[in-house]
C-alpha cells in the first residue's frame, strides 16, 4: 500500500464557486478509499503560492483545486527560490534521528514522516538535501482547466480524482516570463490588452464566453504595433496583432493558439499574428479553437527555449490571461524542471491540432528532442486508488 501524503490546496471560489460545491464528495469518496491527505482552503489571491511554497517539503504530492489561476499560482510556490535560511523548519537540515516537525495550518493532525515515497522521479529537491519538492497535481474545477486538458486528465471531477491518485510523476518544461512561472500560453498585443481589461472587471463568466467578449470590445479600438524578436537562432521584426508564446496549446478555456505546443520538448511554440485588419480578425477568430488558424499565411509560427520581445513600453505582458508587465519581456524556457501528475494514457495535445502542419520562420532550430516533430481535510489510512461509491 502506498505511503504517499497528499495536500489538497482548494480556491472555494474558483469556476464560480463550483469546487467549494464539489469538494466535500470528492473528500469523502477519498475518506472511503482511505487516502491520507491534509486539506487547505486559500483565502484570497496568492494565498496559494504562500500555501505550496511553505508546504512544498512537507508532502510528496500538492494539488491545485481550481482552475488554471489556482494552478499557476501552485506552481509559482513549487518553483519559488530555494533558500535554506527561509525554509521551514521540517525542510531544514536535521540531526540524527530527528523528525520533522509539522505545521498547524492544516486541518489534519498527520504528519509525513521520512523520505517522499516516490521521490526519485521528482525534479528540485532541498538545498539541505531533505526532502524534494512536492509533485503538482491538479484537480480542474475552474471554468478554463486547460493545464489539465494539456496533461491528460478527465475534466469530470470523480474522473479526474480517480486518475490522478494513480496517476506516476513525470517532468515537464518549467516557462517564466521575466522570471515569472506561467503554465498555458503567454504573450504581448492585442491578446495582452484583452486580458487587461477582463481583469479589470468585477464579474466573470465561464470558459471562454468573456474573452470572447473582451476580443469584440478591444477590437474597435487596438492597433496593431511594431515588435522585435530575439530568439538563439534568429531575430524578427513584425508589425502584428499578437505574440503568443506557448508552453502548452491552450488558454480560456480551449482556444488553441499554440495547437502544437508541447510540455515535455523544452520549447515553446511562438505564433506571431501579423498586420491583421478587423474583418481578417473575425474570419480568423473561430479557426483558434480548432488550431488551424496557424494555417494562415499571415501567421508564422516558430520554436525556441529563449526569447526576447521589445516594442513599446506601453505593451501589456500577460502570463495566462493575468497581466504581469509590459515590454521589454523575456521568455525562458527550463526543460524537465517540474515534477507534475500525468495520467499512463497522457496525450501531451490531446490532438488539438489533428492533421495540421506548421508553418516555420526559416531560421528555427531543430531539436534533438523533437527530431520528428511538423515544422514550424481529514487524513484517514492511505491508499493508491479511489472507489466511487
């Protein structure tokens, strides 16, 4: 029987309140299975990135409870700087037969004793060479849940447990704009401006129905700007619509932009749109949930671990529709740097872009590792499986 300790971080507002919702059935369907984990409600934005960072030596696994916002802010506390001054006390080094010490923020009285069961596939580990960071899972209960469609993982919450409790850790691509970890898809121009302005509203609508929204609104008035890219193989100068960066294919709530983008190659997927005019926008809007708006000859498409962007410095950067800045912005991709839940039938793009081909900026670079790829709670004893009852 597995050892594995589980802490559940839960965003009870995320996708309009629906996890507060369902989490006591998905709770109680664990207490029956006799999972052992801890459970812990963030109470406001960022709250999460203070909840994985502080507990991120005490579990093998972590799973972000929400949408992609609960989940990008998981990662941002997995990855925060290591510093063996600020880690916790359970984290630090220990003398000879001690144990570590627990925390009382969370509602469950257990406490992880020794080494992670299943540490040898996780990535980062203490500076203090303790424990490793706790692998990322992630239980969709937003309204966009694309990290969880690019991993794998059934969107139905009782499917979605089920597969992840006996799901094995892989590594996937760590992506940061200046310095910042983001998951899906980030990016600078038009795309940047709507998300702008979404975040400045005091309501939310599902999926991708106010992005929509937000396209058809900031359309009347953006303009469309010069920008310079600088990647290691190459270097371009476009007056575009948008520059999309992709670690992976999606963001709200399923448009595709980086049909083809992939976790686990250590590259993204750059898609640069052109000078599009408002009319060749809208013909081309309802390709993005299909992917195969990438087949236009007015978007170019192109792969790099690093990649630089300047333009005016008005320009919003947003890192999965939540604004981070703006120009200059540089992209980093850190290749196999988080330890993730990937279901045994992941399907790194779940087809997304079946049966379309990139078109490639002339000067990519091939990687080795694409060789053949298209151009262009309650704790309760443990156990490694979930029964619906």
């Amino acid at each position: 029987m597995s050892d594995t300790t589980w802490l559940f971080i839960v965003n009870p507002v995320a996708g309009g309140r629906r996890s507060a919702r369902i989490w006591p059935e998905l709770a109680a369907a664990m207490d029956r299975a006799h999972v052992s984990y801890e459970t812990i409600f963030t109470q406001g934005p960022g709250h999460a990135v203070e909840l994985a960072r502080d507990h991120r030596f005490r579990f093998d696994r972590i799973v972000a409870v929400g949408g992609d916002g609960t989940c990008q802010e998981v990662v941002r506390g997995l990855t925060a700087p290591l510093d063996a001054v600020s880690l916790p006390s359970y984290a630090r080094p220990m003398a000879s037969g001690d144990q570590p010490v627990g925390n009382a923020e969370a509602q469950s009285s257990s406490q992880p004793e020794g080494e992670a069961g299943n540490a040898a596939s996780d990535v980062r580990s203490s500076p203090a060479g303790g424990k490793r960071v706790a692998a990322l899972g992630v239980l969709p209960l937003g309204t966009g849940n694309d990290f969880a469609r690019g991993l794998g993982l059934p969107i139905a919450p009782a499917a979605a447990l089920e597969s992840l409790l006996t799901a094995p850790v892989q590594a996937v691509d760590l992506a940061k704009v200046n310095g910042r970890p983001f998951i899906n898809v980030a990016g600078i121009g038009f795309d940047a401006e709507v998300a702008a302005m979404i975040n400045r509203l005091p309501w939310r609508l599902p999926g991708p129905i106010l992005y929509l929204a937000g396209i058809l609104v900031e359309l009347i008035s953006y303009r469309n700007v010069p920008v310079h890219l600088v990647w290691e193989t190459g270097e371009m100068t476009r007056t575009s619509l948008l520059v999309a960066v992709g670690n992976g294919p999606c963001y709200a709530g399923g448009m595709k932009m980086c049909p083809q983008a992939s976790l686990e190659d250590g590259l993204f997927d750059v898609v640069v749109a052109g000078d599009l005019s408002r009319p060749a926008v809208m013909r081309l809007l309802p390709r993005v949930f299909k992917g195969t708006h990438i087949q236009d000859p007015r978007v170019e498409v192109f792969r790099c671990r690093h990649l630089r962007v300047e333009g005016p410095g008005y320009l919003n950067v947003h890192a999965d529709g939540e604004v981070v800045g703006h120009l200059p912005a540089e992209f980093a991709n850190e290749p196999g740097q988080l330890s993730v839940l990937k279901p045994v039938n992941w399907a790194a793009r779940e087809a997304v872009a079946e049966g379309v081909s990139i078109r490639v900026a002339s000067q990519e670079r091939d990687s080795p590792s694409r060789a053949a790829a298209t151009p262009a709670g309650q704790t309760s004893p443990r156990s490694s499986a979930l029964t619906r009852s």
